[in-house]
C-alpha cells in the first residue's frame, strides 16, 4: 500500500497512491494494467497535442510512444493524456482564427487541470503548431512540476518544378491568381506539392520561432527542437527526454528554475537573430507571467534592438528549419550569439547543465551559409523590431527581416474586420501607397486576435511588398513580409488611439527609430475620442465571449489569469 522509496513521499501523486484510504484509487490503476511497482513509482503526465486537423500535429501520437518508452525505462510510470490544437494555417482567413490564441489559454489550462486532478509528478509535453508551443510551455511554468518539452518537428519542404517552397508560397499564390499571374491549373499544381510530410510549416514563422525558443529557454534539450517530424531521429530525442526527466525528478529541477529573467533573455535574442515571428513577443511575455516575471512587449523590444540578424531563414531569408538543423542546429545559432556576448551561458537548462555548458562542444560550421557568425551579421539588429508612439502608446511589432526601406509614410485607408480589407485587396480598391488599417481585431476586440496572413500574403503576390503598410491592433502571421505591424495597443475595442484614425490620416512609420505615429495633435485624438463608442460584438456566448472577458492586453502576452506573481502555493509543493 506504500511506496518503498523516500522520493515518492515528497510527490504530488502521493495524494493518490499512498496509504489505506487511497486504495479505491488504486483500484482504477490496477483496472488500466498497472502493476504494484509502477503503481509506486513517480507519475509522469505525457501531455500531446495529437490531433487529425492537421499536420503539424499528426505525428505526436508517435513520438509520445517514445517519451513513455524513456519515462518506464528510467523507473517511472507514464501516463498519457491529449490536448487540443487550432491550426492557423486552416484556421486563417476566416473566422476560425478566433479560436486560435484562446487555444494557447485552452492547452495551458487543460493541460493544468488534468496534471492537477491525477497528481502527476512531472511533465512532457509535445506540441506541434504555433499556440501549442507556448500553451505547452506556459503550463510547464505554471504548475512547476519537473518538465521538459518536446517540439514535434517541421514539415519537410515542398518542391514545384525545381523550386523550394512552403506554405507561405501557398498563400502568395492567391495573390498572384487573383491579378492573373497564376493560372487555375499552376494554382491547383502548386496546393498539392506545397505540404509534402508531416510537420509545421516549414520556415522561421511562429511554430520554428517557439521551438528555437523552447532550446534557448531551457526547457528542450538540445537539437530536438531542429530535427524535422519525419525524421526517424526524433524518436531518440523523445526517449531521451522520458529517461531525462526521472533524473529532473531525482534532482527537484523545476522550469521556474529554468524560465529565469535571464532565460526569457535569451529567448528573446535566439528570435531576433533567427528572424522570428512576431507573436514571440505575445508569447515570451505569457511565458514570463506563469513565473510572476515581468517581462513585456517593450522588454522583449529592447532584446530585439541590440541582437544581430544571422540566419537566412525564410520568409525574410532563403532556408527553411530543415535546413538550419542540418547545417548545425539551433545550438550552431546559439552558440555563436553565446560566444559573441549575446547569451547569459549561466541559465540552467533541463539537462542538469548550463547553456554554456550544453553548448561547450560544438564546433562552428564554417561550410554552410545558414547561420553567420554573430560578428558578420546579416543586418546589425534584429530581425523584430518594437514600435511606439501616438497611435500605439502600449507599443507594436513588425517584422524587418529582408526589408530594405524601414521607414513609410502614407494615408489611411481604415477597415474594421480583416474580411473587409481582403475584399478590397481582391478587387483591388486600394492604392499604392496607402497604410491599410485593420482594427477591432485585437485580443478582446476580435474576439482573439486574429493573424491577418491571408490579406498580406494576397498584397505580396500582387506585387506591392514595400509598396503598402498595414497595421492592425490583431496579429501577423510568422510567415508574413513586408511593412506589417500587429500588436497595436492599446486596442480599438477599449478605444485605444488606433479606433480614432479615419481615412486619409497620415501615418509615420519608423522601424529605425522604432516610431509609430498619426499626424494629429493631441487635442484632435481627444476630440475624437469623446465621440467614439464601443463597437458591438457578435460574440455575445461561448468560449470566445469568455475569453474576451479575461483577456488582457497585448503588451503584457494577452493573458488571462493573475500569474504566478499572484500565487498562494505552487502545484509542485501539494
């Protein structure tokens, strides 16, 4: 009825394995084929995020096998359990992309919830598509529990006739076919070569920014976060980590003894350097509030400033994830940056060492053009850049990786909802230009602060790159390009300054100085403001009603729950 060793006496599952009066609870263990001994061994949630809506997410399954495989081998007992995912690349463009940063709020309470209710002792978690990542994360953090994650691995490029793509290629096509310079049957060609493997989308957008982040945070061991989903590979890695975190377990190695100041540093330089996507700095900061740390949008801003720009990642470069972990790795990229000044190499990480420690063996590469050594960098700042000014107060992103003009200044052309200004795109009312506006699309506004892809991509493949601004109070994509802002805060829906602009407003934008501007006087944005009122949502029930009340602003990760700052006890300790 007891365990036989101390360590089991210091666990959560404890409460459910030990004594007497745990013996109905027991009784459903030895129902699942349990026996006696795994029964007292330390619990180890095996947390997926499998699913069949796409397929990012459709190799988990496999490779949680492999985590169990290593947890049982190193004496502890596994217990496997799914989560949800929303796809943004099905999700895009329609209202679907609502769901998809409450998903991230979704994983993390799920997740939450379902480690609490079985007192499990540890955490593995695979994730695979762009919320999933930091979801998974911000769970790890939260309950502080022994964990390491595990990304599931991009998908493998896709090839039409001789040319590298991915999906991004997929997305600029509409805009090409919509001005006829595709034609319906090279359209049709190129959607079933675009995606040849399971996997997420293939180029430094936001499910390759995370799991760069997931290596540099500490909290995967190292190269598991580079090797492709179809890589046999990436079954070793998994077992690893299941044999690894018996040993966290052992050592009482917590994330929040990982996710540190300095670590959330780091994360935000290995973006910067790698050309990120932009929703890093919604998610670094979420990550950051799971420990009571704060560290905003403004905090990751300055990181971006002061990191050089060295790997040629797509969508702004010319290679794909696959690419860079053949070359060497996301410890090749973080090993130059470490070696140049540009990492804390003191941060713990979850294989009991230190990132300079984790990083003491590896050898640059001098016969691959990935990744360039932080001294010779591709531009001298990062590949993201922190704006502020009258129109956002609270501060905005974008994305300047392969931008060559970091300054525009054009009018307004305002709409509210992204359906509206891709219609205007398709039918081409807009003019060259013009600074397209596209609001009440911000966390509570939208509701869910929906990634504006599709209209980017469409304006690419119509040829206006450097030739239209956007700016949105929602997000963008990790594989849009060009002058694209998100993250405008404070948002439209609580009459934030980007809910005054009408058309023909003169917009100043300065990813140099890091300025975001309308030309009006203070007195005029408060003329206007007295005349604004709030606009009605549709969304009036249901989880996207929830979330809008919970929600919080983009500055500080769009959170929805006090933090850890707020915490009476930790899960870890029960």
């Amino acid at each position: 009825m007891d365990a036989k060793t101390d360590i089991k006496r210091r666990l959560p599952s404890r409460h459910v394995t030990e004594g007497p009066e745990r013996a109905p609870h027991r009784s459903y263990l030895y129902a699942m084929g349990l026996t006696t001994a795994q029964i007292h061994q330390p619990f180890v949630g095996v947390a997926s995020c499998w699913n069949e809506a796409a397929p990012c997410n459709i190799a988990l399954m496999r490779q949680a096998q492999a985590v169990k495989k290593g947890v049982a081998h190193a004496g502890g007992t596994p217990r496997e359990f799914c989560t949800i995912t929303v796809t943004d690349g099905i999700a895009m463009g329609h209202d679907g992309m609502r769901s998809s940063l409450p998903s991230r709020e979704a994983i993390a309470d799920s997740v939450e919830l379902t480690i609490r209710g079985h007192a499990y002792d540890a955490l593995v978690g695979l994730a695979g598509c762009d919320k999933s990542l930091p979801g998974m994360m911000m769970a790890m953090v939260r309950l502080n529990v022994p964990s390491i994650f595990i990304y599931g691995g991009s998908i493998l490029p896709g090839n039409f006739r001789g040319q590298q793509v991915t999906v991004q290629d997929m997305f600029e096509a509409v805009g090409k076919h919509s001005v006829g310079q595709m034609s319906d049957e090279d359209l049709d060609e190129l959607e079933r070569v675009a995606c040849p493997s399971a996997g997420a989308c293939g180029a430094q957008f936001t499910a390759n920014t995370m799991a760069t982040v997931s290596e540099a945070i500490g909290l995967a061991l190292p190269y598991s976060a580079g090797a492709p989903a179809p890589y046999e590979i990436r079954d070793s890695f998994c077992m690893t980590a299941g044999e690894k975190v018996m040993e966290l377990i052992a050592a009482n190695i917590r994330p929040r003894d990982i996710v540190t100041r300095a670590a959330l540093e780091n994360a935000a330089a290995v973006v910067a350097a790698s050309g990120g996507s932009t929703n890093a700095a919604l998610h670094l900061p979420a990550i950051a509030h799971e420990a009571g740390i704060k560290f905003d949008l403004f905090d990751v801003a300055e990181i971006f400033k002061k990191t050089p720009y060295i790997a040629d990642l797509k969508p702004g470069g010319r290679y794909v994830a696959k690419d860079m972990f053949e070359a060497g790795g996301i410890p090749l990229l973080m090993k130059t940056l470490l070696d140049h000044g540009y990492l804390n190499g003191d941060c713990l990480t979850v294989t009991g060492r230190t990132i300079a420690e984790n990083l003491k063996g590896v050898k640059w590469n001098p016969h691959q053009d990935v990744v360039r050594p932080a001294d010779q960098p591709i531009t001298a700042t990062g590949g993201v850049v922190g704006l502020k000014g009258n129109l956002a107060p609270e501060g905005a992103i974008v994305k300047v990786a392969g931008m060559s003009n970091l300054k525009f200044t054009g009018p307004a052309r305002c709409f509210d909802r992204e359906e509206d200004a891709f219609e205007a795109v398709q039918k081409r009312t807009y003019r060259e230009g013009e600074v397209i506006v596209i609001r009440y699309e911000g966390p509570r506004g939208g509701p869910g602060m929906r990634e504006m892809l599709q209209t980017t991509a469409a304006l690419t493949g119509q040829g206006m790159g450097g030739k239209i601004a956007l700016i949105t109070d929602g997000r963008f994509s990790g594989a849009t390009r060009g002058f694209c802002i998100g993250h405008i805060g404070p948002e439209a829906a609580i009459g934030g300054p980007i809910a005054l602009v009408e058309d023909g407003d003169i917009i100043e934008i300065d990813a140099e100085a890091g300025i975001l501007n309308v030309k009006l006087s203070d007195a005029e944005l408060a003329t206007r403001k007295t005349k604004w009122t709030p606009r009605e949502t549709h969304h009036t029930s249901g989880a996207l009603w929830k979330y809008a009340q919970q929600v919080g602003p983009a500055v500080a990760g769009a959170v929805t729950h006090p933090g850890g700052a707020q915490e009476k006890y930790c899960y870890a300790d029960i």
